[in-house]
C-alpha cells in the first residue's frame, strides 16, 4: 500500500474512532422519508379530483394510459417521481391544473410563431 493511501485511511480511522468516544461531532443529515405508497383506489381518487378520464390523466402525469390503468386496478404500484406526482395532485389539484395550462399556452404560442413565419422560397 501507498504510504500517502495509509495515511489518509490512518486519518480516516481516528476521527471515527474520536467520534465514537464523542471527542469530534460529525455532521449527519437526516433524509426525508419516501412518499407513502398509494393503491388503486387512492390513484382513482386523485384522478376524479382532477375530473380527467385515465387517458387526460396520464397525459398530465406523462405516463402511459396502460399504466394508469395498471396502477388503479392494482396490478402495479405508482413509484419514484410518479409517486411524487401523484402526491402532490392529491394534495394540490391546482397544482397539476396550472402545468396543463402552461403547456397549453406554450403550444398555441408555438402554433400562432409558425404561422407568423415567412414561407421560405425555393430557388
């Protein structure tokens, strides 16, 4: 072993071995907790509070209509961001509502700037 990686491990060992005889405080940092698992009950619910069809509600969610439909009739549980998502729209419907409006107004901004284009002609 290199006499340079020795000494940083030697380093290494001591301040553990201070910490535990409470001679050096290390900084921890406490994770937050996952999001509590949903069933497909619970996923029904957020979707009738957003008054959208699987279909609308998978678009909001950018997942597929097929998952939606896996997640509520329990053959899969929503997990990671999805999870997240779903969260977040039980608890602030408005939220997700105001996403969709965001997206829509950026799409017709979109549309009315191609229109607005001049045609480029060909030579």
């Amino acid at each position: 072993m290199k006499d340079e990686t020795f000494t940083e491990l030697l380093a290494s060992a001591n301040e553990a071995l201070d910490h535990a005889q409470g001679k050096r405080n290390l900084r921890t940092t406490t994770l937050p907790l996952p999001p509590q698992p949903l069933n497909g009950r619970a996923v029904k619910r957020v979707r009738a509070a957003l008054h959208a069809s699987q279909a609308v509600f998978a678009r909001y969610l950018n997942v597929s209509t097929k998952l939606v439909q896996a997640w509520e009739a329990n053959r899969r549980r929503p997990d990671g961001p999805a999870l997240v998502l779903l969260h977040i729209a039980a608890r602030q419907p408005q939220v997700i509502e105001s996403v969709r409006q965001d997206a829509a107004s950026d799409r017709s901004r979109h549309l009315r700037r191609r229109r607005e284009r001049p045609q480029a002609v060909a030579g």
